[in-house]
C-alpha cells in the first residue's frame, strides 16, 4: 500500500504535465479545426529558454516570466507563419505545416545548444517533505498545485468572462462570431499564444523532473496526444483527465511490470480506446464549425 500511493503520487505529477499539453492541443483543435503538433516542442523550447536565462544569471523567477514571454511571443509567430497563411485551406496542409515546423523548431535548437542534455535547477532548495509512508517531491507539488490552479483559471475564463465567451464562440462557429462583431484572426492569436505559454509552462515545470533535451518535445506530446484522444478530442475536462490517467498507468506500469516499456503501457490504453471507445471518455463534442 505504501509503494502504490507514493506510485499514484508521482503518477499524477507527471499526468499533470501531460494534462497541460494536451490542454494545448484542445483548445488550438477547438479554434482553428486542427492539430498542432508542433505543441510538445513548445515545451522543450521553453525549457532551453528557461536554462539560458538562468545560466545568464538572471533571478529564477525572471528567468520564468523572460520564458514564457518568450513562448508568447512564438505564439504569434507560429500563429502568423504556420496557421494564417493556411487558414482558407483544409486541415491537411496545416497539420503538414504544424508537423513541419515541430521539425524545424527541434533542429534549430539543436543547432544551436547540441545533443547535449541541459540541466535546470527546481525551484525549491528543499526537495521534499515526508508524510507518512509517502514522500513528496517538491517539483511534482508546484506541478499539481499549479495544473488545479489552471483548471480552476480555464473555468472561471471561458466561463466567466466576455473574451472567454468570445474564443468559444469562435471556436463553434466562426462565421456567425464574426457577424456578430468577434474579430475571429484576433481569438485565433489569443489560442495560439495562450496554448504556447501552457506548453512552455509545462516544458519548465518538467524540465527540473527530466533531463531538458531535444527529445522532451516530442515525448511530452506523443503521451498529451493520446491523453487528448482518450479524454475525447475536443473537450477541456477530458484532456485533464486522460492526462492524469495516463501518467498514473505508466507509472504503475513501469513499477509492476517493466521499466523499460513504460512508455508503451500510454499507447496500449490509446488502442484500446481506438477500438471499444474511439469518441473518448466524455465523447467528442460534435458541431458544425465554419
């Protein structure tokens, strides 16, 4: 009993990275009708971003905000020279391009800092505290208390608020949020920049738990993928919550059955899915989009 609850600790502290990349993943389908598949490497680009402003000697928590500026900032600029090009297209070109420029992304920053993997530094000097039989790391607390925090911050905005109103409206019919005065390119730039800074959030928040590498991206994003399908595509609540289930099933996996091919306990749960659920634990939301 002891091992499985520290186990389900530390598998929803990493469900709960997987849970905001594919938080990412839903809220760009839900806008633009696509997949980016270049939000993992949003990750691992903030996480190097993370690490060269540390090793500038900036403050950590300057370090922090110069990073997620940063992946503000390539939001707009994925937003204007991935998606909006393409936006009278169909969804094939664009999911090419995201795919493409997720490949780009990844070999600039090799490029650049090399195959060597970087290390970042928690945030905490302290690296726990014990209760009970159960240790808890200090990095996977920030993570979940920060994943409850956005949860809570994604209801109360989108349905609270009169630009939370204004993205959903975009996101379910895009020519009627337009006759009604919604500047429809003006919500898409809010998504992708807000599903770059959470992709980014994640990459930091990780990046003290792994190894910062060119290879974080893709791994972050292959599992947030899954968790999106698995929660049912489309829909907020289930990206959490297939996040969190899958990061709790690899972890148990990889403690009972085989550490080596924990990474594939994620995609077996995805085809099961596919085959006795494919629309998902909430089901796919079904609407007609513009």
């Amino acid at each position: 009993m002891d091992l499985a609850l520290q186990l389900l600790f530390t598998g929803i502290g990493i469900g709960a990275v997987y849970a905001l990349v594919a938080l990412g993943f839903v809220l760009i389908f839900r806008a633009t009708n696509v997949v980016n598949f270049a939000q993992g490497e949003f990750s691992m680009v903030a996480a190097y971003l993370m690490v060269v402003a540390v090793e500038a000697g900036l403050p950590y928590w300057a370090a922090f905000i110069v990073a997620l500026l940063g992946m503000a900032l390539l939001g707009v600029v994925f937003n204007l020279g991935v998606y909006y090009p393409l936006r009278h297209r169909t969804y094939l070109p664009v999911i090419i391009a995201t795919i493409g420029a997720s490949i780009l992304l990844a070999n600039s920053v090799l490029a650049i800092y090399g195959p060597q993997p970087q290390v970042l530094e928690g945030w905490f000097e302290t690296p726990g505290i014990q209760v009970g039989p159960v240790y808890l790391d200090s990095q996977y607390l920030l993570i979940i208390g920060v994943t409850i925090c956005l949860v809570i911050f994604n209801f109360w905005f989108f349905e609270k608020t009169l630009l939370g109103k204004k993205l959903q409206a975009t996101s379910q019919d895009k020519e009627m949020a337009s006759l009604l005065g919604i500047s429809v390119s003006t919500m898409i730039m809010i998504t992708f920049i807000y599903s770059a800074v959470l992709g980014g959030l994640a990459g930091i928040l990780v990046a003290p738990v792994l190894f910062v590498s060119i290879q974080m991206g893709s791994t972050i994003a292959l599992k947030a993928f899954a968790a999106t399908i698995i929660g049912g595509f489309g829909d907020v609540a289930g990206a959490i919550i297939g996040g969190l289930a899958l990061g709790v099933i690899e972890t148990f996996g990889a403690a009972y059955i085989s550490v080596p091919y924990k990474d594939g306990f994620a995609f077996l749960v995805l085809v099961a899915f596919l085959i006795f659920r494919p629309q998902g634990i909430f089901g796919e939301r079904v609407a007609e989009k513009a």
